[in-house]
C-alpha cells in the first residue's frame, strides 16, 4: 500500500471514530469540528508510522531471505561435495 492510501484510511477510520464516540455520548455529530481534525490527525500519524514500519519490515524479511538462501546453497554445495568424495 502507498504511504497516502495508509494515512488517508487511518485518518478516516480517525473520523469514523470521533464520530462514534460523540454518538455514544449522545451529543450531535459534528460539534466541536477541532476534534474531528485532531482525531484525523493523530489517526493519520499512526497511519504513517505503521507505513514506515510495514517497510521497514519488508526490508528486515527480504535482507533474512537473502541471508538463508545463502546458507541454503553452501549447505546443499558441501553436501553435493560429501557425497561426491563417498561416492569416489
């Protein structure tokens, strides 16, 4: 997922949830606009810092990945090896 589509889904779920909370609180849905911007805001940097970590996430995964294959391929050559020199 892009960075934009990560912040605009967390700043609306913000939103969602601001809205939510007035209507438990039985009071009208959109009074008090400053907190619907701030709970968009503080949704929306979480959005961004869950972008940044999913990458570097993916990043760790991929550096991992490379690390075993690499271990996989000198393990599977000294065993291609052993068997070589039983079989001689």
């Amino acid at each position: 997922m892009s960075l934009l589509a990560n912040v605009l889904g967390f700043s609306a779920f913000g939103f969602g949830v601001r809205c939510f909370q007035l209507g438990l609180q039985k009071e009208g849905m959109f009074t008090r606009p400053l907190g619907h911007i701030g709970a968009a805001a503080a949704f929306g940097g979480i959005g961004y810092a869950v972008y940044h970590m999913e990458q570097r996430q993916n990043h760790l995964l991929a550096d991992r990945k490379k690390e075993l294959q690499t271990n996989r391929d000198r393990e599977n050559a000294e065993y291609a090896a052993r068997k070589a020199e039983a079989a001689a």
